[in-house]
C-alpha cells in the first residue's frame, strides 16, 4: 500500500515540474515584455557573479591579506592594553578581576 503511495506522489511530482517547464518554455519563447524584462534580467545576473568570480580569483588573495591580521596579541597585530593607559578599571591596590568557583 505505501509503494502505490510513493508512486503516486512521485508521478504528481513530475507531471508538476513537466508542467511547469513546459509553461516556462512557452513563455520563453514568446515575444512579451516581460519575458524581455526576465531574460535582461537574467544575463545581468549571469554577468555579475561571473565577474565577481573572476574579480575575486585575481584580488581575493590582497583582499584577505588586508583583513588578515598576523602576529600575537588580542586581535593580531593590535597589542593586548593601550600603552600609554595603565589600565582601564585599575586603580592604584587593585588587582585585576580573578573568576573563583
């Protein structure tokens, strides 16, 4: 009973996705303005992410290596306290905040 089931629920599967690309065919093929507007639409797009990828192939290695920050500290290069503070909520006795369970 369950294999008539999933037979039946595949086969409206495809007659959907057959119908609707039928459709679009149609539709593609058919001089309106619309389809005009979505195949502009469409190749602008297919334009675009095509050079991104090839803007990113050449300049992505110098943008990483502009937001990559290299050697120790708290983010990179930057050093863990402002040298010229002596702290920020320090004060002259105290010691520094210490987690304790």
């Amino acid at each position: 009973m369950g294999e008539v089931w999933d037979f039946e629920f595949l086969s409206r599967i495809a007659d959907s996705c057959l119908s609707f690309l039928s459709e679009f065919v149609d539709d593609w093929l058919a001089n309106d303005m619309r389809v005009s507007i979505f195949k502009i639409l469409l190749s602008w797009l297919i334009f675009s992410l095509i050079a991104i990828h090839f803007a990113w192939k050449v300049y992505g290695n110098t943008v990483n290596d502009m937001y990559y920050r290299q050697g120790a500290g708290q983010n990179g290069g930057t050093p863990d306290t402002a040298p010229h503070l002596s702290g920020w909520e320090s004060k002259a006795g105290d010691t520094g905040k210490i987690h304790r369970e």
